[in-house]
C-alpha cells in the first residue's frame, strides 16, 4: 500500500512537471508564431462586445444576439477588456484550461479503477492514467486547436471532464460541497454547449448502482435545479428577443445542414464546398438583411419539408452523422490544405486502431468501461442530429486513449506471459 501510494505521488509530481513544460513550451512557439493564430465566431463577438458593449455576431447583414453560446465569448471579452485586444492572450487561456483538464483528468482516470473495482493483472492504473493525459497533451489535434484557434473547442472538452471529476468526488464522499460542485459546474457546462449534459451519464449509472435511490433523485434534483437556474438568464434573453426558449438562433440552420442532400452531414457537401451554396441566389437574396427570426424560422420550414417528404432520408443521415463522428466525414480536413490532407491515411489508420482497442476494452474488463463510454456514446447520438465535424470527436478523445492504453497494456502483459513461458 505504502509502495502504491509512493508511486502514485511520483506520477503525480512527474505530471506537474511535464504540464508545466510543455505549457511554457507551447506558449514560446504561440508568441513566435502568432501570425498563424486563427479566429472564430467568438473573437468577433467578443471583439463587438468590447466596440458596442452588446454581443452580437452578424448573420447575413444582420446582428444575431444569440449565435453563440455565451460562455466563451465571455472570456474572451474579459480577458481582451484586461489586456487589451490580441488573439494571443485567448491562447494563453485556452493552454491554461487544458493544464487544468489533465489534472481533472488523471484524477477520473485513478477513480475508474476504484469506483468499478477494475483490476489490471499487475498493470500499475498510476502509469496508463499518467500515459493517457500525457498523449492527451501531445495530441496533434488537440495541440493544434489549443494553441491556434481561438475557438470554444477546449472548453467543450473541459466542461464535460469537469462533471464527471465532480461526479465521482461526490460519488466517494457525498456531501452538499461536491453535490454543489457538480451542480454548478453542470450548469456552466450546459451554458458553454448543451451537449454537456451526456457527461452526466456516466454519474447516473454509477450513482444508481451504489446510492440508494433517494440519494440519487435528491442529487439529480438539486443538479437539474441548478442548471436551469444557471442557464435560465440566457434563456430569458432569447425569448426577450426572439420569443424563443431556443440557447441558441442556428439551431434551425444547423438541422438542416446536417441533413442535406449530396452530403455526409458535415458543414461540407459531397462536392467539397460549404453547406451554404445549397441555398439559391434567391435564397440568398431573400435571407439577406432579414430579422434572425425569419431566418431561423426559414431554416425550419426547408428542413420541415425534407422530414415530411423524405423521412427515410433524415433517418439515413442520421445514421451517417453517427457513424462519421466515431470515423471521418468525406471532405475532412479539406480547409486546411494539402499539407494536412497528406496526414489523412494516417489518421484515418489511427482512427479504427483506436476504435479497435477500445472495443477489446469493454470484452477484456466485463463492460465496465461502458461507464465512462456512455459519455461518448451520449455525445455521439444527441450531435448526429445536428452536423458532425472531427472537432466533436475529438473532445472525447482522452477517454478513448485510456481505454486503448490499458488494452494494450494488457495484450503486451499476455504477451510476455507467453513468451516466458515458451522460454
């Protein structure tokens, strides 16, 4: 016990280390190269925010007070509002975030084995945990979004691990402090994407096992309570100014662009070029300078008459979006030219070695990583009825890492019982 809990505190020390590194290491190469730091929806918003003092971003000639989801934004309109306005400074929060996620992470990662009992045939879960945040750190894609764009991509990663590391803490030691915890920090999450919710999952499977069932409506409850009382304001602003619950106005748009004709359901048709030239002239002309609530409700209306004339179709693209978040749509990386299109075969390789190992996971350790799975699996089926672009896969990527890691641990220790007992 003494020995174990040594290690674990060395892995621990050595994780501290190693993040802080490659934090100072990344920022240098940001500061030398921020010509390349690309800018987002949010940017702009935060950048209206600072000029008029209202968050908008325009939407075809016309302001749209609910484009985004405001958490973000918000941020980054606080941080320029200290600093002043440059990209760089929205980097140096987005690599902090991440340092952040991986001790969150490490943390979820530990607690997987206490929680579910999971036994390793001597396999230390200190060193696939500390493996897993390290590979999460120097992941190519997250490295490139974290340090590049100033996107709300980190924080679509770090919300969902914040509920599930205040999850288990409850789940271990239930009290109103971690209740309140998970609570708040579900209710920010569900503010930053509404698809933070599915993180909750895995909390209700375990809780129903190992609570009573009093325990868990009383904390689902008080976690429910608290996030409609978080994301109620934001609620209220839409209605006030578009009469809709909606937490956001591109819901419409984005429905119907994942289930257009000669696409895959990413923001790209078959042919390469943006879900936007589906629309005719026309179209255009008429959406032009129109109130953000006759282009949503325009939205609805195209993808209403698909639903109701071509049911089988929208059921199809469902299916398509669901099997491309776990894969690759078509046009994938097609934005970012040839040098990362010639990465392609080896990320689509990656992509079914990774697929494969979790699936060995689930056989070799009796389903119990279906635990932490159910949040993938949650995320997957709720954005598949939206669009689907790599971006939402990989912000479940550090759980898959984990569970490719200790298949192969486990098949490297099977490996060398063989080979010691052939010799």
């Amino acid at each position: 016990m003494i020995n174990l809990l040594g290690a674990m505190l060395s892995y621990r020390r050595i994780l501290v280390a190693a993040v802080l590194i490659l934090f100072f290491l990344k920022l240098i190469v940001v500061f030398f190269y921020q010509d390349q730091i690309g800018v987002w929806e949010d940017d702009v918003i935060a950048r209206n925010m600072l000029e008029t003092g209202e968050m908008f971003y325009m939407q075809r000639g016309t302001p749209n007070y609910m484009f985004q989801f405001p958490v973000y934004p918000s941020l980054l309109f606080v941080i320029y509002k200290i600093f002043g306005y440059n990209p760089f400074y929205a980097i140096v929060l987005n690599l902090g975030i991440i340092s952040i996620t991986c001790f969150f992470l490490y943390k979820i990662f530990i607690d997987f084995y206490r929680l579910l009992k999971v036994k390793l045939m001597g396999v230390d879960p200190e060193l696939i945990a500390f493996l897993t945040v390290l590979s999460f750190l120097i992941h190519p894609f997250i490295s490139f979004y974290s340090m590049f764009k100033v996107h709300p991509f980190v924080f679509d990663m770090f919300f969902p691990i914040a509920i599930i590391f205040f999850s288990f803490r409850f789940l271990k030691l239930q009290c109103w402090k971690n209740l309140c915890l998970l609570a708040f920090s579900t209710g920010l999450g569900v503010l930053n994407r509404s698809t933070a919710f599915s993180a909750l999952i895995p909390f209700i499977i375990l809780a129903a096992s190992s609570l009573n069932l009093r325990k868990t409506l009383l904390s689902l409850a008080v976690v429910s309570f608290t996030t409609v009382l978080v994301i109620t304001p934001w609620l209220m602003r839409g209605y006030s100014l578009y009469n809709s619950l909606a937490m956001t106005m591109t819901g419409n748009e984005m429905l119907w662009a994942g289930s257009l004709y000669n696409s895959d359901g990413s923001t790209y048709l078959l042919n390469g070029r943006t879900y936007k030239t589906a629309l005719t002239l026309q179209e255009n002309e008429f959406l032009h300078g129109k109130s953000i609530s006759v282009q949503s409700e325009f939205f609805k209306k195209k993808y209403d008459q698909i639903l109701l004339h071509n049911p089988q179709h929208i059921f199809s693209m469902y299916l398509i979006k669901f099997k491309n978040f776990w894969l690759y749509h078509k046009n994938i990386g097609i934005e970012y030219g040839d040098g990362i299109q010639s990465l392609l075969i080896t990320f689509k390789l990656y992509v079914f070695l990774i697929l494969g190992l979790n699936v060995s996971a689930i056989f070799f350790l009796k389903f119990k990583p279906f635990v932490l799975l159910s949040f993938p699996l949650g995320i997957a089926l709720v954005q598949s009825f939206f669009y689907v672009e790599t971006r939402h896969r990989i912000s479940v990527e550090p759980f898959l890492l984990f569970f490719s890691f200790i298949t192969i641990f486990i098949y490297g220790k099977k490996i060398c019982i063989n080979v010691r007992e052939k010799f």
